[in-house]
C-alpha cells in the first residue's frame, strides 16, 4: 500500500479518536479517587483521640531536623573533622553496663570473643582469609599496645571512645582496598565491618564501649 498524505492523515485522526475513547472511559473509574478516606489532619471517630492522624511513633526525625553532635558522631561537636571525644557522652550506670554487655554478646562476641580476647568463633575462619585479619583483644589494653589504626596518629590501646564509636559506626577502612577491583572477601573496603547499621540505637553503642572500658579495667581471665 503506498502512504499518502491524506491516509497518514486518516490515521493519525483514527489514532486520537480511539486515545479521546481510552482516555474518556478510564477517566469515568473514580473508585481509587472516591474510596473512603482521611484527608491530612481532619477529625475521625474511629480512633480514640479522635484524629485521623496517628500519633508520631518515638524517635521520629523531622526532616531537616536530624541532630548531629558529639553523642551521633563521636566527635567534638559533631564535626567531622573534629578530634574524637574522649569521654562516653552518656551517663553510665549498672543498667547501661548491663545493656552494653548484653549488645557486645550479640555484636561482638561473635569475633572479639565473649572474653573480649580476640577468641570468638568467626576468628579463626576470618583469620585465614586472603587478608589473615587478627581480632583485636578488646578487654586487654596490654595486648593492644602499638596496634597501628588506620588514617590515625594513635595506637588501639590510646584510642578514645570516640574512635571506638566510629569504628562500630562505619568500620575500619582496609588500607590495601582496590577500588578498581570488585569489592570481595580478598579485597574488602573495611576490614570490620561496620556493625553500626544493626546497631541502630546510638547509645547502645556507647553502652557497648562503656562495657568494653570496664572490662580493660579488670579483664577476664583468659582461659
Ligand atoms: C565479623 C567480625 C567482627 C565483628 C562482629 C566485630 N568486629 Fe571489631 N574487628 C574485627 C576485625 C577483623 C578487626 C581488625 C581490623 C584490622 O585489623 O584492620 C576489628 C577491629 C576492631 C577494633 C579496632 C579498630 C582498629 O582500628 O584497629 C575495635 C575497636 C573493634 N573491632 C570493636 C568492635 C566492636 C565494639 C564490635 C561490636 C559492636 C565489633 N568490633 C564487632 C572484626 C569484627
């Protein structure tokens, strides 16, 4: 068939005919547009209170609103250029001890040990990956005397609370990373994951740091 004008133009009129059709008969279903509803912020009976709008659940962050200070980051003034504080920035307790010890058996233990000696199940498997990581003992300053921390001027048995809270936060960065490579087990971005993501409730962490300062005062014996 050869197109001419005017059967192009036959078409193109048949096409707008049958989208008017489409687009009148879906346009006639209303029933998304009026099913019964709360508009924002009006009056219900249907709860108790009698607003429509359910109350804020605890911990709610208005947009824009999300602090950022030393408790959130574990630097001076939230700053991220800021030195590490140095003191928990919660006030500590036999509750939050208790708690601390609590979190660090299920975040920690797993790798770090129970004892806090570097001893935990995941240590040994994870030793012998293509990085042969060593799991710090964490209740034991002694052993972490000289450990190197990377990008910081510190050794581990030196470093404040503050870096522990960023370590828990967003891991140790592996210095032999490869970011031209695929990330994998052999070439990881951080050689501690960071457990900051499960972690989610920020003093939880600085409860797991306050256990872990009061277990280097009197650690465990080792076997
Ligand atoms: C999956 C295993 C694993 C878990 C779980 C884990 N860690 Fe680690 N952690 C490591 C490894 C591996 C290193 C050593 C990293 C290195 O040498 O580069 C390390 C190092 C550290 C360091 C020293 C950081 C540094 O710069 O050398 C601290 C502090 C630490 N962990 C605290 C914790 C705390 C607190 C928890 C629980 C919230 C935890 N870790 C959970 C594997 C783990």
């Amino acid at each position: 068939m050869q197109v001419t004008a005017t059967s192009l133009r036959r078409l193109v009129a048949r096409i707008m005919v049958l989208g008017l059709f489409a687009l009148f008969f879906s346009a006639c279903h209303l029933d998304m547009y009026d099913q019964p509803k709360n508009k924002a912020l009006t009056a219900s009976d249907f709860f108790a209170n009698g607003s429509s709008a359910r109350p804020l659940i605890d911990g709610t962050v208005s947009r824009g609103g999300l602090k950022i200070d030393a408790r959130t980051t574990g630097r001076e003034g939230g700053d991220p250029t800021a030195a590490y504080v140095t003191t928990n920035p919660i006030s500590i307790d036999a509750n939050v001890l208790a708690r601390g010890e609590a979190r660090y058996k299920i975040y920690c233990a797993s790798c770090h040990g129970e004892k806090g000696n570097g001893k935990g199940p995941a240590a040994g498997p994870i030793s012998k990956g293509g990085l042969g990581l060593k799991m710090p003992a964490l209740f034991y300053v002694d052993q972490l005397k000289g450990k190197v921390v990377a990008n910081e001027s510190f050794t581990l048995d030196q470093a404040p609370d503050g870096y522990f809270f960023n370590a828990i936060t967003h891991g140790v960065a592996n210095l032999k990373y490869d970011p031209t490579k695929p990330e994998t087990a052999d070439n990881p971005k951080y050689t501690m994951f960071p457990a900051g993501y499960r972690i989610q409730i920020v003093d939880d962490r600085w409860a797991i740091i306050a256990y872990i300062r009061e277990m280097q005062k009197n650690p465990p014996a080792q076997k």
